[in-house]
C-alpha cells in the first residue's frame, strides 16, 4: 500500500498507519521517487534524498538558483528551476544540460506577468522519452537522453503539468489553460478536450490505472475548482465527469501541478488550505485524510 507524502510549506507530512513529520521549517515544493530512494527540493535549492527515513542533502543549485520541480525514474535525477534551465544530478553536483538552454524556440517563452519563465514539470515515458513543462513555453522533448530537443505543443496552451502513462510509452497527457491534452504519438503531436468540465483551465493531471484525472477552475487565480475523470478507453472526445462524493462542492483556489497523483486506484489530492484526501477507487468516492495543516506544494505516493 502506498503511502501519501506531502510537501508543504512546514516540511514533509507523512499520512497513514504511523504518520510522521520530517525537515520541519523547510519548505518542500517537490518530491520523487526513484533512483534508490525518495528525493525532495527543500527551501530554494536544496536537493535532498531519504534512506530508511533518513533525510539528506545530496546536492545544492549553484548561486542560489531556486529548483522547480523534480523526476527520479529510469535511473536519473533531474531538476527544472526558475528561469527555465535543467540539471542533471552527477554525483553530488547539479550540472547544466547546456542543449536544453539551446532549445528552439526558447526566445519566444515568457510569462503573462512579465517575468522569466519557469520548468514546472517533468515526465518519462516508458520508453525513456523526456518531457520537459516549461512556463510559460510549451512542452520540450528528447528521445537522446538530452543531446537534442524539440518543442511539441502551441506554448499559448500554457502548459502547467505533463505525464506520461507508465505503460505506454505513446500515450501523454497534459493540463493545459485550454483543456486537458493528450498524445498517442509520445508527445510530438497533442489533441486539446474539455467536453463536460464547466472551464477549461486545467492545472493538475494524474493517471489512475486506465482512468485519467485533471483538475480545472475559472482561471489563474482559482475559483470553483474541481477534479475530474474519465476512463482512457473513452477517448479524447468523451465528456468529463466530476468527482463529487466525498470532496468540497468547489475548491477556493487552485487544485495545483503536483498536488494531485495516483498509483493504480490510489489517488490523493492536496490543497492550498492543508487539506488532502484520499480515494481508493480512482477518484469514485473520496475521504478527508489531513486537515488544516500548511499549505501542500506537492503530494507523492510513496511505494
């Protein structure tokens, strides 16, 4: 049974049979697992990793430069930071993939505020493929492990969270401003839907086995935010259906990239208000399992 790990501004809660508190007064805004153990950024650049419930640090950003978000699998740690740069992790130090800077298209990225933009999310797909989420800037993909990337989507989609299906290396999904998009080609080619959801403005996406989940709300600053699934088999053109039982009418703000994931029926959600809930039947029914506690960045579903 998996066990639901959250991120916070006060460290990392961990819910369940034992729960448990660990690095109290750092803030965690991301979590992995992989790569022999479960790793976090804590505070603007520390990279940390547990063994045995042991925290740390393995690695820092040079010059302060703050990390973003974070991906362990097939057998590499990579960090997007502020500023939309990428690190690998070489032993005890985070190193610049130089190509990744040298990205086509990278002139155009931007922020609706004004301000440079950021790597917000990573994925594999079970062939290896990368997917790099900047934002605002679209998706970046490479099937050469770094040496080379592509842009694949409209960066006007502003892209906030990308996945990849653990067991199908063609089929990717993204939560977009203009809907849910997915791709059945690894990630070259995208097809936007929002059929049934009552906005379009999608934040958070998750794979619950053969059952996809994406929060949406009103807009950037939240507002009447809900969560939604739909069986894969569907298809792309299938309406949404909200997930009601067990979960607030609406949420105030945001439900947030890396707030929402899932591990086969398991899925759990976390809030901006320190709230998460849990569901054991790919988003059906759900139940309150943590409540008023430091606002949640990120959520991991630890084996």
């Amino acid at each position: 049974m998996a066990t639901i790990m959250l991120g916070t501004d006060d460290g990392i809660q961990v819910l369940g049979p034992t729960p448990a508190s660990h690095l109290s007064g750092k803030r965690v805004s991301a979590l992995a697992q992989g790569v022999g153990g479960v790793w976090a950024v804590a505070g603007p650049g520390e990279l940390l990793r547990a063994l045995d419930g042991d925290w740390e640090q393995v690695a820092a950003s040079s010059g302060g430069q703050r990390l973003t978000c974070l991906s362990a699998s097939g057998g590499q740690v990579v960090a997007g930071t502020a500023e939309a740069h990428l690190l690998w992790l070489d032993g005890a130090e985070l190193r610049r993939v130089e190509a990744f800077d040298a990205a086509e298209g990278r002139d155009t990225w931007y922020t609706p505020w004004g301000g440079p933009p950021d790597v917000r999310s990573i994925a594999r797909t079970a062939d290896g493929t990368l997917l790099v989420n900047v934002h605002v800037g679209g998706i970046l993909r490479s099937s050469d492990g770094g040496v080379t990337w592509a842009p694949t989507i409209d960066i006007d989609a502003d892209v906030h969270e990308v996945t990849a299906n653990p067991h199908d290396p063609a089929h990717v999904l993204a939560a977009t401003a203009l809907g849910l998009a997915e791709s059945v080609d690894g990630g070259r080619t995208w097809r936007f839907g929002s059929n049934g959801m009552h906005a379009s403005y999608c934040r958070a996406v998750a794979l619950a086995g053969d059952t996809a989940l994406v929060s949406c709300s009103t807009g950037p600053g939240g507002g009447r935010a809900a969560l939604y699934a739909r069986p894969l088999a569907a298809g792309p053109d299938a309406p949404w259906e909200r997930c009601r039982d067990g979960l607030p009418e609406w949420f105030a703000g945001n439900l947030d990239t890396a707030c929402v994931r899932a591990a086969g029926p398991l899925v759990a959600l976390g809030t901006g208000d320190g709230d998460a809930y849990r569901s054991e039947d790919a988003g059906v029914t759900w139940r309150r399992v943590a409540t008023g506690g430091p606002p949640v960045r990120c959520l991991l579903l630890a084996a």
